[in-house]
C-alpha cells in the first residue's frame, strides 16, 4: 500500500513540476487554464467526482459547499435520520490545491470565479481599468480550498457587538464554543490553552518552514513594542507567527476536514459538483421555501426540502440567488424584471478589508525570500513524500502578523485597527506571475518595481497593511436576469478618507519596526522604487504613501454584510439572528454574507464557526 502510494505521488510529481512552470510561464487566465488541459490536468482541476444522482426530495437542500457550506452539510447529515443534499458550482480539490506555497497560482485556475469590481475611483489605480480583482473559490471546499490558510478568529469585543446590536446567542462566549468545537489545533506552546481544541475536524497548525527573516522581524517587533501574543486567545494586540489551517503542511480546507473523511461511510449525504444553483423555489402566499432549480452537465433540476433551504454560496452568489428569487430591493429588481417576493436591503452594504501592498524591503539574507526557483524539484520530492519544513509548505510566502492601534482609528481599547502581515517575498517571488495575475495588476508594477529583485534573486519581504475597521461601504447588485452572470460589485474602497489615513499609520508602523537593531542586523532597507503614477510625490512622503495606497491597492477577500444578520426593525439587515430570512420561512444564508460589519479577523475561521452555530440552531429547531 505504501508502495502504491509512493509510485502514485511520483507519478504526480512527474505532472506536478511542469505544471507549476506551465502556470508560471503563461499570461492570462485563459492561457493558464488551456496549460492545465495541454497538461491534462484542466478536467484534475474540476474533476466532477462526486457526482450523486439526485433525489426529488431531501430533508435539507445547502447552495454552495464553501468554508460554512461544508461544515453546515457535514453536521447535519450526522443526523442518520436527515437527508441532506449538498450542491456545488465547482469541481473537487486536487494535490495542487494542497500545496500551500502554490496559493497564489489557484486563482489561475477554474478553481476561482475570477470576479472583477467595477472601476474604482480612489483605489485599485494600479489595477488595470482599476478594477480590483476579487477571487472567489469556486470548488467543493469553496474559498477555503483556494485562500492563504491564515487561522484567525477575530476580537472579543466584534462578537459582543453582534450581540449588542440585537443579535442573541452571537456574543464572544457563546461562538467560542463554535470555534473550538471546529478545531483540532496543533500549536507549539498552546497545548493547555482554554483558547484552543484539539479534537474538532480542523486542522490548526504553525507553520513549519520560517526564515530568517521572519525570526527577525519577530524580535524587531517586540523591540518595537508589541508583545508575542497567541492571537487567536485572550487579546490581539502583539505579534507572533502565522497560525495555519493546514494538516501536516498540506492545506486542510473545509473539503477536507468537514466532508472528505465521512464521504465514504454518510450515505444520506448527497453531494453534486459542477451544478449551478439558479433560483429558490418559493411558494408565494406562504413565504415559504420549498426546493431549488439548478443545472448539471447541460440539465436542469428541481429538487424539494421538505424542512429547510439553506443558501450557503458566499457573499457573492448568495444574495445573488435571493435576488434571482425575487428577494432583494425592490428598484433593482422592478430594473431587470424580476418579480418581487419580498423586498429586502439584499446587497445593499458590502464591507471589505483593503490593504496596501507593500511596503517590500530588502535584506542581507541569502536563501530566506520565496522564489519560484526555490520550488525545484528536491523540494516537491521533500513535500510528496511527506515533509513538511520546506518552502512548500509555505502559506503563499505569509509568515508573521501583528495586530496594532493606531492614532487615526479611535476605536475602543483593545480592539486591533490594522494588521501588518508579513510575507517572505513579493511581486518578484513569480517572476511577476500568478500574484501579479491574480490581483489584476498591470505589468508595469512588476517590471518597475520588482522585476530587479526577481533577477537579481534578492532577498526581501514585504508587508500587507490591512484596515480592520474601515468606514467605505460597498454594494453589490445584478443587472439582468441571467442567474450564469455575475453580480455587480462596487466595494467602493477608499470613499471615505480616513480609511487611507489607517493604513498611512499602519505603514509608519512598518517602517519603525524596520529601523529596529534586530532588522538592522540583517541590512533590512526600504525598496527604493517608487509606485508607477506616484513618482511626482517625494518619495516615502505622507503623499506618496497615500498615493501608493491608492494604487497598489489589494484586498484580503473579507467582503461580508451582503445578507447583513439583524432585528427585522432594522431596515439594512436581511437575516435575523437565527439567519433566517426576514418574513420569509424556511430559508437561512449560512454564510459570511451574514456577517453585520467588518470583522475584526479574517474570515474563513468565521465562516466555519457561522456554519457550526448554524448546525447546532436548525438541530434544535427540528429536533
Ligand atoms: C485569495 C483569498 C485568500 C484568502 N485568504 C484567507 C486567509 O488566509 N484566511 C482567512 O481566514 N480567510 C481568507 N480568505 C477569506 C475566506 O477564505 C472566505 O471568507 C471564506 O472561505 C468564505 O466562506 P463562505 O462559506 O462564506 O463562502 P465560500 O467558501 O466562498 O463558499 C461558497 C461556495 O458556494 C459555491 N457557489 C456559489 N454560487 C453557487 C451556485 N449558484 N450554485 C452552487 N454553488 C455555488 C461556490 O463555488 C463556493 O464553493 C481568503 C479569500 C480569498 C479569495
Ligand atoms: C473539541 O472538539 C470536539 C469535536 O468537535 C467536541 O466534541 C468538543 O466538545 C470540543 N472541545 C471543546 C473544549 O470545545
Ligand atoms: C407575491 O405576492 C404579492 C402579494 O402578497 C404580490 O404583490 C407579488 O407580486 C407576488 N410575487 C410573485 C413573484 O408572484
Ligand atoms: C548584514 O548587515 C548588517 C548591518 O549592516 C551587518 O552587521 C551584517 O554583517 C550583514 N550580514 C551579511 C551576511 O552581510
């Protein structure tokens, strides 16, 4: 057994390196994707495995096997009594997916719904048409199988402020049993933490390979301040390394922790891929939800709940499908024609956490920065065969986060303002690639900014300055009936002012942790190049930063509040507390589309306590 094993991960490593250079090499999205199928690894991307003839009912039907689609699925079908079916617009995860450092390269792939903003005014101007990309997973295991495995849960005093904002049973203490109840935390030092579980299905690890680098800028950082914290405990504010939700340097996305190991033996759990929910069935003069449309390998569906519908598409694609069955606003519904069943503020708000990419300084090092020649073939043997301190285990380069206040923010004590997170290359590690695709910025960046240090093989790092708290809101709408469309979305990022001004203080942050003797002991200095469009400001001035911020303009894909949760007395919310539709029956979004304000972590942790809860509130109310 072993044996085959082995033969088998070779056989893949055979597959496996030309495709990694296949990725690299190429340009464009669709040149990539017709590299994979050159390669025939495009149907391995979207391999329709699972693939259960559906029945005409089921007791729960979920939209969507994302991070809260996955876990919602996995906890309900433990019921032997219930039969669930759970639907998905992607395929299933392959070995690429698994491989950390490869992170960046899977927005390339089908694997991603590629969305696109609409151009911005005051930000993404480094984007080309300014228009920010903003990648979605699109495969069972939804966003969790394509994003960077950073653990991290978010801040006492956000929950207590769901709750305060009339959502009962959302306060810190009643989620963290959600938290923990998902967790299977691996972490060095953590072992007796009341903060952390070590028998739930996710896998909770440090990451194994560190530089350099990053042990410095640990002990810069304590230099400068900010103490070593587990981050995921009592309080924020401090630094320390990344937690990763991988399982022994392999990404352990909510596919593989919640539906991969019960797959074989849960038979009333029935799973669909590449199908495409396209409208809730609702019975009119009741309210009530009673099944779902969708397509699968050129046929249309419809199949019946007879208890709940449960739309689980993430923040895009689940308001997308309320509209699409008649809930949403009412003037952008009566635009495309749309039947109202109910009006309701659908998409009307979306919060997101916008960074500033960069700043990239250069050290001393040799050997530490990620590069894509850093990935040779020993390397990939090291990981097939079961290492796991080696670059590819590498959560796409991300090593250390700090979670700090700043003057501008005036939020309550103890809440964190912005996190530098800091990353073990840049722009340079692809060779201005897969990253530089993935965030749809234009060429001119790499090629001015970082293409030096890529031929040079100069070590370096970079920081992404992320703003917790910002004040922009976005809105997200559709603009015809073609449920195969995308939504439209304005995150109108950097609207309001102030939010640059976080991150202007989030990098002076940066820059003083960087003048600190243990960063000065490895020659750390700014990357002197400036940002292309920002060359007339002085540069590192506070205008130059404000106008590298406007440009080198990057998201961590956290847009939430699209079905904001709230009392139905407020009128910009569109599920209660219990996430079920307002005036509506039988129908929940069990997503981070739920999620009121912008959140105080990153999110995937959260969508998997959301779909937790969201289990353990539908269990008794049909028990
Ligand atoms: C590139 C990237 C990096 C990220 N990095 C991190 C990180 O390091 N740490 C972190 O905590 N968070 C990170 N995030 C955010 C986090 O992963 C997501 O917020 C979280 O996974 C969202 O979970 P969800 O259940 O709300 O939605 P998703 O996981 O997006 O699930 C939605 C699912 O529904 C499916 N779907 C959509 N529409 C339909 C339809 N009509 N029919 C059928 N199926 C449909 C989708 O294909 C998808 O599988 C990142 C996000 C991105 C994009
Ligand atoms: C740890 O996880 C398991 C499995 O989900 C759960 O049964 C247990 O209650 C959790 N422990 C704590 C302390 O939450
Ligand atoms: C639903 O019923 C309401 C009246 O209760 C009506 O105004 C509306 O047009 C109906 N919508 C659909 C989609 O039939
Ligand atoms: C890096 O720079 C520091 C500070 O200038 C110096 O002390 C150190 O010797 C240098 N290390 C190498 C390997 O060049």
């Amino acid at each position: 057994m072993e044996k085959v094993l082995l033969l088998f991960r070779l056989l893949f490593l055979i597959l496996l390196v030309p495709a990694i250079t296949g990725i690299r090499l190429d340009s464009s999205n669709k040149q990539n994707l017709d590299a994979l199928r050159r390669l025939g690894l495009g149907n391995i991307v979207n391999l329709p495995l699972y693939s259960d003839a559906p029945l005409s009912h089921y007791d729960f039907i979920v939209a969507g096997a994302g991070s809260a689609g996955c876990t919602l699925a996995s906890r309900l079908s433990e019921n032997p009594k219930w039969s669930v079916l759970l639907i998905e617009a992607g395929g299933v995860e392959n070995w690429i997916h698994q491989v950390p450092v490869l992170a960046a390269h899977l927005q390339s792939t089908a694997s991603n719904w590629n969305y696109r903003s609409t151009p911005q005014r005051n930000a993404c101007w480094g984007m080309q048409e300014k228009k920010c990309a903003l990648p979605k997973g699109k495969v069972l295991g939804g966003t969790s199988s394509i994003n960077y495995m950073i653990y991290n849960r978010g801040n006492r005093r956000e929950y207590d402020g769901w709750a305060a904002a009339g959502n009962p049973g959302w306060s810190y203490d009643e989620v963290l049993p959600y938290f923990l109840r998902a967790e299977n935390a691996q972490l060095r030092g953590l072992e007796h933490s009341p903060y952390h579980n070590h028998s739930g299905p996710l896998s909770v690890e440090d990451v194994r390979h560190r530089t350099q680098i990053a042990h410095s800028y640990i002990r810069a950082a304590q230099e400068a301040g900010h103490s070593r914290v587990d981050y995921n405990g009592e309080t924020q504010l401090g630094v320390n390394y990344v937690q990763a939700t991988t399982q022994k340097g392999r990404r352990h996305s909510a596919f593989r922790a919640y539906i991969q190991p019960i797959r074989a033996s849960r038979k009333n759990l029935h799973i669909v891929t590449l199908a495409r929910v396209t409208r809730v069935l609702i019975d009119n003069a009741t309210k009530t939800a009673y099944g779902v449309e969708f397509t699968h390998q050129g046929r249309a569906y419809r199949v019946k709940a007879r208890k709940e519908v449960i739309l689980s598409a993430g923040a895009f694609n689940s308001p997308q499908l309320l509209m699409l069955s008649g809930i949403g606003p009412e003037d952008n519904l009566k635009a495309i024609g749309i039947p109202i069943v109910k009006a309701l503020p659908v998409g009307r708000r979306m919060y997101d956490h916008m960074c500033h990419f960069g700043p990239t300084f250069v050290t001393n090092t040799t050997g530490q920065t990620l590069f894509s020649a850093s990935i040779g073939p020993p390397v990939v043997t090291d990981f097939l065969l079961g290492r796991s301190d080696t670059f590819l285990s590498s959560i796409g380069g991300v090593e250390t986060l700090t979670f700090i206040k700043v003057p501008s923010a005036k939020t309550a004590k103890g809440l964190p303002d912005i996190e530098l997170i800091q990353v073990g290359g840049s722009l340079a590690s692809d060779e201005g690639t897969a990253l530089t695709q993935g965030a749809n910025f234009k060429a001119e960046i790499y090629e001015k900014m970082y293409k030096e240090l890529a031929l040079q093989q100069q070590d370096h790092f970079s920081f992404l300055i992320m703003d917790f708290n910002p004040a922009s809101v976005g809105r997200l709408w559709l603009h015809n009936r073609n449920p195969l469309e995308w939504p439209r979305i304005d995150p109108k990022y950097f609207s309001v002012p102030a939010d640059i001004e976080h991150l202007l203080d989030g990098i002076k942050e940066a820059l003083r942790i960087s003048k600190m003797p243990a960063m000065q002991a490895i020659g750390t200095r700014l990357l002197d190049k400036p940002v292309p469009g920002c060359e007339g400001h002085k540069f590192a001035s506070d205008d130059y930063w404000r106008c590298s911020i406007r440009t080198m303009s990057y998201t961590l894909h956290h847009q939430v509040a699209t079905c904001r949760m709230g009392p139905e007395s407020d009128p910009t919310t569109v599920v209660n507390h219990q996430l079920k539709v307002h005036g509506m029956r039988r129908l929940r979004v069990v997503d981070i589309s739920i999620i009121p304000r912008p959140s105080t972590g990153h999110t995937n942790a959260a969508a998997i306590m959301i779909g937790e809860k969201a289990a353990d509130m539908i269990r008794s109310e049909w028990s």
